[in-house]
C-alpha cells in the first residue's frame, strides 16, 4: 500500500522562521478546498508558534497574496531561492 499524504512541506529557515517549500493534495481531494484548508491551519500555527511565515511554495504565496491577515508575519523569500514549481507546470 502507496503512503498519501497532504499539506504543506516546511523546513527551517533563519531563527524563527518556518520556509513553506511544497503543498501537495492528493488528486483524489482536488477541488475540494483542502489545500487552502491546510494552508490556512499550517500558517495559523506557525504564527501561534511565534514564527514568521517564508513564502517559497507558489501555492503558499498565493494564499498569502489573497489573505492579508497573515501580512505581518510573512518574511520574503531569500533572492537565491527559487521557487519550488509545481509537476504540471512542467509539462
């Protein structure tokens, strides 16, 4: 049996940072509004956390460019980090 997940994929950043590189939703829940559910709970707990928010994920800084209340603790991306694309944007 094949091992599913979803969600958002983090690693550590400068302190106190958390650097969202990944979101994945399994196409079986595609158009169901799960990755934004997923995102808003990770970005939720990494504020209560007292973390700030680093934005590589193109899906995660697309959430961010739509939900403002996540504004003052989002920190930019560093310049020599490309974002992670997505496999159909591949193709």
């Amino acid at each position: 049996m094949e091992a599913r997940s979803s969600g958002p994929r983090t690693t550590s950043g400068s302190p106190g940072q958390v650097v969202f590189t990944h979101t994945t939703v399994n196409t079986e829940y595609a158009g169901q509004g799960l990755g934004a559910r997923l995102a808003r709970f990770a970005l939720t707990d990494v504020r209560g956390a007292g973390l700030r928010i680093v934005p590589v994920c193109p899906y995660i800084a697309s959430y961010l460019r739509r939900h403002h209340e996540f504004d003052d603790v989002v920190d930019p991306p560093p310049t020599d980090v490309a974002p992670e694309l997505p496999d159909e944007a591949t193709r």
